[in-house]
C-alpha cells in the first residue's frame, strides 16, 4: 500500500466503524450521512398541564365551524375527539384532564390511557359508547364522524363545539384558544398559546440547515393500506419544520396517495419516515424494505427509517414543539438535546 493511499484507507474505515456510511445520502449536497434505522421519542410522553387548574366561566356561546351556535353551560364531563388525539392534548394541556370522561382512539398519552374509547371502530363515533358516558359537552372537528351520528348527538341535548382541522403547526394556537373559549378559560387558552409557541420557536431554532427529502408512508400492513404523504396531508408540515424536504410534494403529490414503486422510486427520499405502529404492521424495518420500490430508493439501500408513536407524530397538539425537535434529531443523525 502506497503512503498516498493510507489517508483514504482510513477515512473509509472510520465511516464504517462509525456505521454511517450512505452513497446516496454524499452524493446529495447538504444531506446528513446514514445511520441506519432511528426511533424519535419526545423527552416526556406525558402530557403536562397549567398549574393551578383553571376555573370555567360558563355559559359561553361560541360558533362551531360547520356554523352551528351552541352554548355551554357545564363543562364538567368533557368528551374531546378527533383523529389525530389533539383536542384531548389541548383539554389535557389546560389543566382540565381531570372533566375528560372519554377519549379517541389516537388519544393515546399516560394521563388518558385509562378512559374509555369511543371509537371502538378506528375513527367512526358509536353515538352508543357517547350517550352512555352522559357527557355535558362534546369538542370535535370534521376529522371525524359520521356527520350523523353528531347530528344525533346534538339532537339528545349534547352541546357539540365543533374546531378548525387544519393539520399545520400554525393552526396549531388557533386551535387552543377555539377549545379555550368552548370551555369558558380564555386567558388560560392565551398562557398555553405563549408556552407553546416559544417551544415550537425553540425547536425550529435549532434545526440543521441540511435538507434530507424525506417521504412519509402511511402503513396499515394488515389492512393491506399504504400511502405516500404530500402537500396538505399534515406530514409535509412536520418534515419542514424538522428541516427536511418533503418528498411526496417535491414531486407533485397531494395529500396522501396510493404508494407505488414508480412513485417512491421518483421521490427518491433520503429518510422514510412512519408511525411505529405502521412499522410494525409490516414486519419492521426488514418487513418495509420488501415492499415495492422502497429498497430502490436511497433511504432503503442505507436502511434510513425513521419511525415515530402514532400518538404524537402527526397530532399537531401542544406537544409540537418536542415532537419537532425529537424530528430533527432523528432525521439529521444527533442525539437527543
């Protein structure tokens, strides 16, 4: 061996011995080195809420989205549900877990645990398992259904508040103050707004300036369901704000969309990013890279998986700030900070 060619022998060992060594990753400028598969966990899974509780001033009247005026009069026996678990987080987070008479079922943090679900059918409200629970004010928004089981809801005297869905970290303020004012605690909605956006402004100051495309597969292995995220469909919001590239809408795609080889391969990603649960339904990282197309992209021929609870990766609730920041560690390679 030439003394010109030691130095290179040893850099290339002290990629291998570090374990992140990715082609694809060094051939795209700007983009962290591999390191193989990597779970983001936010530092408290729990979630926290203002000290003391607040005090609801009822009555308030407020107007749902869908335009219906409603007036809450006890909010005693609170029934927050959604999709993504984020009303219960903002009932949680305003100290008033303790009026929580019933969750969804991606409500899924320690303090909820133990409350009965409601959608015993994935997302669909059993007006049943509701009325049973004799709740004095149910907070929702058009995520979830079906229309007329809320229709039935309201109907048997249930004030129903209806909230904005919109699935971006900007909407994410709006939001608690909309649940704030159906439960008569304004200026407690206004100190949780405060805390949320300087911890949201915090995580996105330190995010590295690389940029890894990153595409996010929705998995359901056992339902035999895999999708692909673009723009609007909530995982794009989370990516930027974690310093990635969003894959699927760098090549057009809207929302999210059947998965395809031709599709993924197109995307090329960096990192593929999934629920832990979506993981696990298809036989773990092994199990991904098996399907069409993911092995032929550079995230699969460098094993760069990222996956994350489906309980706060797209929940969009006022844990975001830690959900961003746990992101970006996983995605950029670092530890957590």
């Amino acid at each position: 061996m030439t003394r010109r060619a030691l130095p290179l022998v040893l850099v290339l060992l002290a990629g291998a011995l570090a374990g992140c060594t990715d082609p694809a990753a060094e051939a795209r400028p700007g983009t962290p080195a591999s390191c193989g598969p990597v779970t983001a966990t936010v530092g408290d899974t729990d979630v926290t809420g203002l000290t003391p509780p607040p005090a609801p001033a009822l009555p308030v009247t407020v107007t749902s989205t869908d335009g219906v005026v409603t007036t809450v009069t006890d909010a005693t026996r609170i029934l927050p549900v959604n999709l993504y678990g984020s009303i219960a987080e903002i009932v949680f987070s305003l100290g008033l877990g303790g009026n929580v008479v019933g969750r969804d079922t991606s409500t899924t943090f320690p303090a909820a645990a133990h409350l009965p679900v409601v959608t015993p059918a994935g997302h669909d409200l059993s007006a049943e398992a509701v009325l049973a629970l004799a709740p004095t004010v149910i907070l929702a928004d058009d995520s979830i259904g079906p229309p007329e089981t809320l229709r039935q809801l309201r109907a048997a005297g249930i004030p129903v508040v209806l909230v904005a869905a919109e699935q971006t970290l900007d909407a994410v303020p709006g939001h608690v103050r909309a649940v704030a004012a159906a439960l008569g605690v304004g200026a407690a909605g206004d100190r949780l707004v405060t805390r949320i956006e300087a911890d949201i402004a915090a995580a996105r100051a330190g995010v590295p300036a690389a940029a890894p495309r990153v595409a996010f597969l929705y998995l359901r292995g056992t339902a035999g369901v895999y999708l692909i995220g673009g723009r609007g469909a909530g995982s794009d919001a989370m990516i930027e704000a974690a310093g990635g590239v969003d894959a699927g809408s760098a090549i057009g795609l809207a929302k999210f969309r059947p998965l395809t080889s031709e599709g993924l391969i197109n995307a090329a990603p960096d990192v593929i990013l999934v629920m832990s649960g979506g993981l696990e339904s298809v036989g773990g990282v092994d199990g991904l890279l098996r399907l069409p197309g993911v092995g032929q992209t550079p995230a699969g021929a460098a094993r760069r998986v990222v996956d994350m609870d489906d309980g706060v990766l797209l929940t969009f609730g006022t844990r975001s700030g830690q959900v961003v920041r746990a992101l970006a560690d996983a995605l950029h390679c670092r530890g957590p900070r």
